[in-house]
C-alpha cells in the first residue's frame, strides 16, 4: 500500500524526467550570464528557472493561441554548472504527450525577442542549441549614405572649378578694358606735330624740368 | 640661358610666391602614400637599415632643377612619361581612398558585417568564408575578376570616385604652381597633423607596446636576402620620387640664388623622419589589432570548451587555458580532438603584415573597427591618405606639364586652364581600365614594372650624365655661383662613386632576379580550394609583353631623344647656327653674301 503511494507520488517526476532526457523532442538551451552582464550578471536559481519556464510557457501560447499551456507543461532537465539545460514542452491535453520539436522551435523563434529580454540577454548569450537566431534585416535605405557625401564633395569642387574659371575670365576681360580704354584716350587727344601724347604718361604730358623754378639754388 | 625664348615669352615664368612653398611642395611630392605604407612594411623586414643611400642622392635631384635644359635633353622625355603612367595609377589608389572615405560616415562601418544573402537566412557565403574586411574590399570595391585575362565591365562606382579624384586634382592643378602653391598649405601640413592624433591614439591602445617592440627588434636573418634590398632600394626611389620629373620641375621655379644644398637636406631629412614617424602609430595599431586577434583566437576556443564540457562561465580564462586544456586532453582527448581548436599564436598574428594597399584597405581599416568611435578614426586615416597622395599627384602632373611648356608643345592660343583640363580629362580616360574587373591586377602591373627598372636607368643616366659629359668642376662652378660654397668632399665621392655604383649594382641585380622565374600574381578566386588564400598564376604572354612594354618605352625614350638632338645639332652646324648670336646682326652672314 505504501510502496503503491510511494509509486504513486514519485511517478509523475519519473516519468517526467524520462520524458526529458530519452527525448528527440527536446532542445538544449545554453545562457552565458556573465559574458553578458559581466559584474551586474545575476545567479542562476530555481527562481529564474521559474521565469524560464514561464516565458516558454507564454510563448507556445502566443503560437498555439492556446491558452492552456500552463509552467507545468515545460519540462527541464540536464542541468549543468555552464547554465544550461535541456527543456521538452508536453501537450496541455495529454502530459505524456509531447509537442513536436518544428512547433517549439517555432515558438521560439517568434518570441526570441521577448524571451532574450527577461533574462537581459541576446541572441549570442541565450542559444537555443539548434535553433539559428533570425538575422536581422538589412537597412535599406532611399539614398546610400556615401551618395550623399560624394554629392557634398563634387558640388564643392564644381564650385570651386568655376570660381577660378571665372576669375580668370574676368582678369583677361579687365586686362583687355585696360588696353581698350587706354586706345580710347588715344583717340580723344589732338596729335599735335604728329605726335601722340597719350603714351607719354598722362594728359598732362611730361613735366619739362628746364624751366622749373630753381631759385633755391642760385641767386641771380 | 637661351636668347630667344627670353625674348619672345611675353609671360614671366611662374615664380613660388615664398621658399615655404617650394620647401612643402617638394616634401608633399616626396612625401606620400609609400611613406606611409611601404616604409612601415620594409621596416617590419629589415628594421630600417636602408636609410643611409637616401641621402646620397637628393642633392643630385635638387640642383638638376636648375639644369633642366640638360635633364631634359637626357632624361627629360623619360621623365614625363614615367610621370605620366605613374599618375594613372595613383590617382586610382586616390579613388580607391575616396570610396573608403565616403563609406567611413556610415553607422555601423560597412566592413564590419557581412551582408545578408537573398534567401535572407544566412549571411553571403564568399564573406563568411574570407572576413567582411577582405569581402568589402574584393568584392563590393573592386569587384574583382578571378584572373586579368577576364575584364569584367566598368565599375560605376569606381568610375564616380576616379572621376571626383580628377575633379580634386584638377581643382588644385588649374593654373600649374599657382593654385599648387596654395594648396600644399593644406595636403602638405595636414597628414602631419593626423599622425600626431593617430600617434596618441594609438599607444593608448591595448597591445600598442607589442607592436612597437615588434618594429624594433629587426629579423637579422632576413638581412641576407637580396631581394630584401632590392626592395628596399626601388622603394627610396619610388618614395623620394627621385627619377621623376616631379622635382626637377618643382626646382625650376625657384630663382637662381637659391641654397639648394639646404634645400635638399631638409626635404631629404623630412622624407626619412615622417616614414619613421608614421611606423610609430602604424604598429602600434597593428600591435593592437594583432592582440585583438589573439585574444579573439583564445576567447573562440575558451568557448568551445566551455560547451563541449558544461564548464561554469568564466571559469576558463586566457590565464589558466593552457593548464584546463592539459587537464581535459588527459581526461577525454578525444572529445577535445573532435572540437579542432585552433592554434593561436601572438607572433603569427603579428606576422601578418602587408604593404600597399593591403595595410590601408584591410588591415587598418579591421583595426579601426575595434577602436572606440571608429567613424572618426576611418575618417581621419582617409583623408590623412588623400591629402599624402594629393601632394605626390601635383609632383606627377608637374612633371608632365612643366616639360611640355618648356618645349613649346603647348599652342600659344591655349589658356593654361585648359591645357590642365585636357591632361586630367585624357588621364581620366586612360585611367578607367583601373576600374574594370580585372583593373586592380593592371594596376600591380603599372605599380611593379613602371616603378622599378626605369626609375633607376633614369636616376643612373642622369647622375652619370651631369657628372661625366656636363663636367664635375663646371656642376661644382654652377653650385657655387647659386650657393656660395663649393660642395665638399662628401657629396663629390657620393656622386662621383658611390651613386653610381650603387645604381648600377642595384639595376643589375634587379634584372638578374626577375629574368629568372616568370612572374607570378596572387588573384582573389572564390571558386579556389583553398579560398580565401590567394591563388598565384602566371602571367599570360601578351600581358608579360605589356610588362615588358611599360619597362622599356621610358627608358627608351632616352637613346631616342639623344640621337635626335645630335642629329639637329650636325644639321645646324652644316647650314649656321640657328641660335642667335647677340653679335651678329646677320648682314655679314655667310649665308647671304654671294661670293664676289
């Protein structure tokens, strides 16, 4: 009578734990705490354990849209001092039944994000060992970053081309004014004995200094 | 000095507006990419035991400025062309920095991951096989082809970058020394600049003082190897640019009283310093990264054994791995067999150096990512690079068109403006084989044979030139008259003994080594066994032809230009000198007066 309580009592973890360890369904999941947080990692207890279990729990729900799945339909087992663990879901309906391995994965996969983020981990820390963590997507973007610097850097130059282009444009077309106004005197003056006095300096003409004024030097 | 083109240039000759901008337009072309990143590698080999020949030559290269009509006559041809092939591919290295510069604003830095192939499950196969460096460089750079007989298309990226590059270049080369001499301000001082942030950057990093013990304990073993020197000897006269007209043209501008002895020292001195001042931040990065790799090496297999065993975290570190490993190999060999752990090793990861546009492209830019706030320090490096070759570029295109309005090749109608236009848009054109597929072999090609046998023909055939036919004590006179000081016994030996010997010796050598294996190239071919180590083939015949081709017109040019000046000069003797002599006003010529 005895024994048969006894067996009564202790069969359901037996099993339990048979349904964990011989099982194909099952998926080993490694946390690497430490690497993670590095002085702020907390420990591994049956607390987060707890938490563990319930995330999962959350998460077959959110898939299945089922909401019988309950903490004692995660099962656990191999635990180790690396902190990991090999974890089997069974069916809320029948708890010697467990659910295909496509469909946790599934799950998994679904609600990674939620699941790295109670433990404050990421897809490198928590690794569902046979699960790949989805890649995330590339950035697409309306215009590539370096098109816009190369836009910035080739107006600059263009702008600076034509700036010195203009420059020397201008320089020649004053240069040629300054011949062409000085040919313009030329013609504006009388030629007187045939001579043309524009090129001598000025419409003054050249200052003749033999009949300058001397006095400070010789006294007549 | 020759009457006639004294009298006929209305223009004056463009003068430098002060010394300070000949002194930083010179060290700007001396100093460039090749400091930067050749130095640093030979250094790794040899310890830098090849400074001493560098100075025995600059003083050549100086005071030939002021000979130009002797340099060109004998090597002046030469010269531009040389200059002219180099400043194809230069440029191109210049477009290479500039897509890099432009990628370097990008968060996260694109060759830091791999991207995502299509299926949108994996990342692209031929990344994850290489690193995202070498994929981002082969691939989504270059576009590389698996060997240079398939061409590819043109890259129109690359052709974008080739372009702006041209446009920078012309920008500053617009109306010749004019606008150089305003630029060098800037691309001459500000990779300077940079060094010194690098130089505090980079000691402050962690492994910065392996690097730098690595430089200076040199391997005494590789000294006996001949090519070692060769190396070593084209890379002084790659980096001082010493054959090329560059200097010789630069010189040109100056007046005639100049001290170019000083000159020559100082530019010389400068060109050493900065390649030993660059080696000190390049290993101390490359130290870094070398660390970084090992330590990655250790932490990988740290982690594999963490999980094959079930060990606590942490409980394995890079201190007691060796003892933990000898612990697991005896108790379950075999499991830690079946993990194939890799073999890390300080000194292999030092090991790995490269030169050229590996140390830029690849390794500098796998160090930057490591390093906190790397958009800044990719950046920086990219402009620090451009701004290098920059300077060296307004040597190359001197060197070209200094030579051109000396012979009068240029149509008096032709303003400036669009002479240097046409010469940037025709390299431009010339220069997009660099961006086809196969474009990065071509540029091996020009790199190796344009910069090697015919820069030291050209450096022998010009000391031997000035020193033997235009005369050691009329070139000791002309120094006097310019300096004032006859030059000493030194630089007389050096030019009269040593620089040539050397020269010779080096020249001889060079062509004795590449004669006797065909020439080789490593390719980038994913579709190797042993990807991603490069796969070397030979080159194919009309390919070698080409090499040969690029070696020789240069320096054949030389024997040409020669003949043809004695041939115009037995002309000229024949009918009366067409050089107009100040007292013969012609009307008692012989040529005019009938014999009576």
């Amino acid at each position: 009578m005895l024994a048969g309580v006894l067996l009564l009592i202790f069969l359901p973890p037996l099993v339990a734990k048979d349904l964990c360890k011989d099982s194909q369904d099952g998926f080993k999941v490694r946390l690497s705490i430490k690497t993670a947080l590095g002085d702020d990692a907390y420990e591994w207890n049956e607390s987060e354990m707890f938490l563990f279990r319930s995330t999962l729990a959350y998460a077959m729900r959110k898939q299945t849209k089922q909401d019988t799945y309950n903490i004692t339909n995660i099962l656990v087992c191999n635990d180790t001092q690396r902190v990991s663990f090999v974890f089997v879901v069974t069916s809320p309906d029948d708890p010697d039944q467990l659910i295909p391995k496509e469909q946790i994965e599934q799950a998994v996969r679904q609600n990674k994000h939620r699941i790295n983020n109670a433990f404050l981990l990421s897809d490198m820390t928590l690794e569902f060992v046979g699960i790949p963590p989805t890649l995330a997507a590339p950035i697409i973007y309306d215009t590539e970053p370096w098109l816009i610097v190369f836009g910035v850097v080739i107006g600059a130059v263009a702008v600076g081309i034509v700036a010195l282009l203009m420059s020397t444009v201008s320089k020649k077309r004053r240069a040629k004014e300054k011949a062409a106004g000085l040919s313009e005197e030329d013609e504006g003056i009388v030629k007187e004995n045939g001579t043309a006095l524009s090129g001598l300096g000025g419409k003054e003409g050249v200052y003749n200094q033999t009949f300058s004024n001397d006095n400070r030097f010789t006294e007549l | 000095m020759d009457t006639a083109s004294v009298a006929s240039s209305a223009q004056e000759r463009p003068k430098w507006d002060n010394k300070v901008q000949y002194l930083l337009t010179c060290i700007g072309f001396a100093v460039g990419l090749g400091n930067v990143w050749r130095f640093p590698y030979l250094c790794q080999i040899y310890g830098g035991v090849f400074q001493y020949p560098n100075f025995l030559y600059e003083l050549i290269k100086a005071l030939l400025g002021y000979y130009r009509m002797i340099a060109l006559v004998l090597a002046g041809v030469a010269s531009m062309i040389i200059s002219l092939l180099v400043g194809l591919f230069y440029n191109t290295i210049l477009a290479w920095v500039l897509w890099y510069f432009f990628h370097s604003f990008q968060e996260p830095l694109p060759w830091s991951q791999c991207p995502i192939n299509e299926n949108n499950n994996g990342y692209v196969q031929e990344c994850v096989a290489s690193t995202p460096v070498n994929y981002f460089w082969y691939r989504q750079t270059l576009n590389i082809t698996p060997d240079i007989e398939q061409s590819g298309s043109l890259q129109w990226w690359l052709v974008v970058c080739l372009a702006s590059a041209w446009s920078i270049v012309y920008i500053c080369f617009i109306r010749g020394i004019e606008t150089i001499g305003k630029a060098v301000y800037v691309t001459s001082t500000f990779p300077y600049l940079v060094l010194t942030v690098f130089l505090v950057r980079a000691l402050t990093l962690p492994g910065a003082t392996d690097g730098l013990r690595y430089l200076f304990t040199p391997d005494w073993a590789l000294l006996m190897d001949p090519q070692v020197w060769l190396d070593a000897a084209t890379q002084i006269f790659f980096s001082l640019s010493l054959a090329f007209g560059g200097l010789i043209a630069f010189s040109s501008y100056n007046p005639k009283k100049n001290d170019c002895e000083r000159d020559t020292l100082v530019v010389g001195i400068i060109n050493s310093a900065t390649s030993l001042y660059a080696s000190i931040p390049i290993f101390a990065i490359l130290g870094f990264k070398a660390t970084g790799n090992f330590n990655f090496c250790i932490n990988s297999n740290i982690l594999d054994l963490t999980n094959a065993f079930d060990v606590a975290e942490r409980n394995i570190t890079i201190e007691n791995y060796e003892s933990w490993l000898t612990h697991l190999n005896t108790t379950d060999p075999d499991k830690v067999s079946s993990l194939n752990l890799k073999h890390c090793d300080l000194q292999n990861f030092m090991d790995q150096s490269a030169s050229g546009t590996g140390l830029a492209f690849i390794l500098f830019t796998e160090a930057v990512i490591e390093m906190p706030g790397s958009q800044v320090w990719a950046v920086l490096f990219f402009i620090m690079l451009f701004s290098l070759g920059l300077s060296s570029m307004f040597g190359n295109l001197e060197g070209v068109l200094t030579p051109l309005l000396d012979l009068h090749l240029v149509p008096r109608w032709m303003p400036k403006e669009l002479f240097t236009g046409l010469i940037c848009v025709m390299n431009f054109l010339v220069a997009l084989i660099f961006t086809l597929g196969s474009g990065n072999y071509w540029l091996e090609i020009f790199n190796s044979y344009v910069g090697s046998i015919p820069l030291l023909v050209i450096a022998f055939c010009e000391i031997i030139g000035v020193v033997f036919f235009y005369g050691m004590n009329r070139f000791s006179d002309d120094i006097e008259s310019m300096t004032g000081r006859r030059p000493n016994l030194f630089w007389r030996v050096c030019w009269m003994g040593i620089s040539p010997i050397m020269l010779l010796v080096v020249l001889v050598a060079y062509v004795v080594v590449q004669v006797q294996k065909h020439p080789t190239y490593p390719t980038w071919n994913p579709e190797y066994e042993n990807f991603p180590e490069s796969e070397v083939k030979p080159y194919s015949g009309w390919v070698f032809a080409i090499c040969v081709l690029l070696s020789t017109v240069p320096v054949l040019s030389i024997p040409i230009v020669a003949v043809y000046r004695l041939i115009r000069r037995q002309t000229q003797l024949q009918t009366g000198s067409s050089l107009p002599n100040p007292y013969d006003n012609q009307a008692f010529s012989t040529g005019s007066i009938k014999a009576l």
